[in-house]
C-alpha cells in the first residue's frame, strides 16, 4: 500500500484482508455448505459481517427480531439467514395476541447455527493474533490505538461492521445510540470507514463503493466488462449491480467491442467523466475535513499504521479445499468492501 491511497481504500484494503483470512478460517473449522460442496452438514457457508450483524447477539434463549436490531445497529438479511440454516425467526409461542409485530418475533439459533456459533466467536481473537505475528505486537498495538483515537469520536449509533449495501450500494445507518460498541480490530475499521462513506454519500450522488470500484476505473475510451472483477478486486456479480446502477442513471454506455467479438466493453460518459472528478475532489475534501475535525495528527496516524499492515496478501491464502482456492489469486483488493445480501462478503462475492 501507498501513502498515496486515499484514507477509505486504505482502510478498506485493511478490513477486505481480515475479513477474507477469517473466513477462510471459518470455512475450515465449521461445517458448511457452498455450491461447490453440494449438501453438506451445516448451513450455507456465509461471511464474518453476518456474525457481526446476526449470529453474534442470538442467544440460547432467543431473542426478539427489535432487540437484536437494536444491539446491532444495522439490519441482517433475515431471509437468508433463515434459508441459510442459520435461524429460525417465528412469533413468541407465549405472546397472546394473534398477529404480533414482526418486531417482537423471536430469533433461534438451529442446531447448526450455535455450531457457527462457537467457530465463529474466538475467531477474532485468533486472527488479530496471527497479525501481531506477521506485523509485530507493536504495531498492530499502534493500529488498534490510533482506529481507537478517531473511533471514539465518531457517532456512536454506528454499527460495528459495514452494513449490507442497499439500492444504488449506498450504506444506510440509523445513527441512533442503542449499545456498547466492539472493540475488535475490524470493529474499529468498520466505524471509521463507514463513517467516511456516510460523509462522502452525503454529498455524492453516487455510492462510495461504486466510485472506489468501478467509476475509478473507467474511461471515456472504455475498458472491457470481463477486466473489470481483476482490476477491482470485487466479483462479476457486485459489477454487474453497478454497472447496472450507473447505466440507468447515465454515467455508463456498455456496448459491444471494435476489437473483439462476442465482447462488452463500459465507456464513462460526459457525466460519468464529472462523476469520477468529483470522487476524487471529494475523497481529499473530506480527508481534509477530517484532520481539522479530529486533527491532523489522528489522521497521518491511522495512514502510519495501515501502511505498516503490509503486505496484506500474505495471509490470504485459501485452504486446498476451500471456495476460494478455485478461483485465480486476486490481483488487488477492494478500494472499498462490497457487501451484499449474497452472505455478506467483502468482495461481493
């Protein structure tokens, strides 16, 4: 990484690689399901923000749909959690009124979901630990501490980790205070990118996700569609979503290829050229904003410690039998997460 990258992507590029190496972990230790593993003996695999946004607050007795929105902050995909395995989510056997709120249903863990469960929990810890021994203890300690300094400062009705993008993969957040916040290492990089984005989106017309992945990119010459998942590091379905997004409003022109057949390339148009300068005028905006709000100091501290955390791809390595290990090393990472109601991956996977 570069001090030259913008202070999103380098958090970014941070939170994708922890992400990734958990999951690997988690596909390793607990049992699962994928395409490629047909039927198997627990629940589809899924990714380390539906812990954090699900899995992580239902307890054994359950807990009720409001109460476990309200400790997470952000919203699960319900239907795919329960579809998944994970969940079962059903009115109170004890509530007496005929049609209760779907707020005051009951969330269960199945049999295979309290097994996620104990994988998933420690799992944090072991990671984080990995790192202080591929970075050394004292930097991951600075990391922690200068994420912290910035954190700890920011609206504390964020959640914990990134929500599931929505329409036009804009991030939502209620900014209500309701519970204590983690302390984990993607924690605190969650809070402080999302905090950005929500800043950038305030002002964009357009996500910060599809600017970093995607308006990035282009040209008004065009580049082709299937390069498009290797130079951004996020899948062919997060960029069909974009392009999709961007074509509709304009900013695209997706178009067969002079020089190649039965080949697509995007081209930006005159508003999506002014749309690319404007991700960019704002990224330094708001950096700068953010070294008058929480000092300039703060700041190059956080841009120290990432660029320290390098090289990321050194952990990234899938296990033989793992998903991952069919598909071709990635060239780069995200310059922001895709998160998806797919299950939650950070490359939209």
């Amino acid at each position: 990484m570069s001090a030259a990258l913008p202070l999103p992507t380098l958090l970014s590029q941070a939170l994708v690689a922890f992400t990734i190496e958990l999951d690997n972990e988690f596909e390793h230790q607990s049992p699962h399901r994928t395409t490629a593993s047909g039927s198997g003996s627990g629940p589809w695999l899924a990714s380390m923000v539906m812990w954090s946004n699900c899995m992580r607050f239902v307890r054994e007795g359950g807990i009720t749909v409001g109460e476990l929105e309200r400790l997470a902050r952000t919203q699960t995909n319900w239907n795919g959690m329960q579809r998944w395995g994970y969940i079962v989510v059903a009115p109170d056997p004890a509530d007496p009124r005929p049609k209760p709120p779907r707020r005051d249903w009951v969330v269960r863990a199945t049999a295979k979901g309290r097994k996620a469960q104990q994988v998933w929990g420690p799992l944090f810890d072991i990671i984080e630990t990995r790192w202080q021994a591929r970075f050394g203890e004292d930097e991951i300690g600075r990391l922690r501490e200068s994420l912290s300094a910035v954190a700890d400062r920011i609206d504390a009705g964020l959640p914990d980790c990134l929500p599931i993008l929505g329409y036009g993969l804009f991030s939502r957040a209620d900014r209500e205070p309701r519970a204590p916040a983690a302390r984990d290492l993607p924690a605190l990089l969650s809070r402080v990118l999302l905090a950005f984005a929500l800043d950038f989106e305030r002002e964009s017309d357009l996500s910060l996700a599809i600017c970093a992945n995607v308006i990035r990119l282009l040209t008004q010459e065009g580049v082709r569609v299937r390069d498009l998942p290797r130079l951004s590091g996020v899948s062919k379905e997060a960029i069909a979503m974009a392009s999709g997004f961007l074509a509709k409003g304009r900013y695209i022109v997706v178009e067969p290829d002079p020089t190649a057949s039965r080949t697509k390339r995007v081209r930006l148009t005159a508003k999506g050229r002014d749309a690319q300068d404007e991700y960019v005028r704002l990224l330094a905006a708001i950096e700068e904003r953010w070294q008058a709000r929480f000092g300039a100091h703060a700041i190059r501290n956080i841009r120290d410690s990432l660029e320290q955390v390098s090289p990321l791809f050194r952990g990234l390595e899938p296990y033989p039998d793992g998903w991952r290990a069919s598909f071709p090393k990635p060239e780069t990472l995200p310059h922001y997460p895709m998160v998806l109601h797919r299950g939650g991956y950070p490359d939209g996977s």
